[in-house]
C-alpha cells in the first residue's frame, strides 16, 4: 500500500508541472511611449504584468477574442497584471498615448483567428502604421513557428 502512495505521488509530481506551467511576461512602460515587448506571444492561462517604469502610461485594451469582456484599464503609473484565458489577439494601447502609437499586441496560445478584427480598428494615421507593423511582426512569428 505504502509502495503505491509513493508511487502515486510521484506520478502526480511528475505530471503536475504540465497543468501549471503557466508562465508570467513582464512588460514595462519605456521612456520613448512605448512598451518594453510590443508583441507577446504566451500560452492560455499565463499573466501579463505591466510595470511602470516610466511615468505617465497605462494599459487600455482596444480589441481582443471577446470584445464583450475586454480586461478592464489600468490606472496611469500602476502595476497591472492580466490573466488571459481565452486564445487569441488583444490589442492594447495607452490612454493618452496610443494615437501616438503606443500600441502592444498579445497573441495568447498561438492563435490569430481574430486578427482581421483588430486590423479594422480605427485608430489614428499614426497609430494605425504602427499596427500594421506589429501585426507583420504577429503573422511572421506565426508562420516561422
Ligand atoms: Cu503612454
């Protein structure tokens, strides 16, 4: 009886790490407007941490898989984390700072079913060529993996 304990609980150890192997990006606030990693690629259920190094930003999601519950804005200057567990495309950008260009996208379990959505955000001439440039960057990373 003993035997099989240990080797249950050792099967259990040994399986675990696949079920919890949710992972944590951080992700600062830049001193030229922008974000330290503008295209984050991460797995369903990882957390995005947001860290203000630079003053004066925050978090705003403009588009994602469900457009019905988009993760709510953070405060300028706040340390902002996210929890994303529905696969797909989010497009953030900050507050006073995204028609500048201040843009990031999270790509979350590899998957881009919803990037012709966020290409028909309307944004501002500005910000809508920075867009394009990280959705090149988004489908790149995706055809090279
Ligand atoms: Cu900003």
């Amino acid at each position: 009886m003993r035997i099989l304990i240990i080797a249950i609980v050792a099967l259990v150890l040994q399986v675990y790490p696949k079920y919890c192997s949710a992972e944590n990006i951080e992700i600062e606030f830049s001193e030229d407007d922008s974000y330290s990693i503008e295209v984050a690629r991460i797995g369903v259920g990882d957390t995005i941490k947001w860290i203000p190094k630079n003053q004066g930003h925050n978090v705003e999601f403009l588009a994602g898989p469900k457009m019905s519950s988009l993760p709510k804005n953070s405060k300028i200057d706040q340390t902002y984390s996210v929890i994303f567990n529905d696969p797909g495309v989010y497009l953030y950008g900050c507050s006073p700072h995204a028609n500048m260009g201040m843009l990031g996208l999270v790509i979350v379990g590899n998957d881009l079913h919803n990037l012709e959505n966020i290409k028909k955000i309307k944004l501002s001439p500005v910000a809508n060529s920075v867009l394009k440039r990280l959705i090149r960057i988004a489908e790149s990373h995706f055809k090279s993996s």
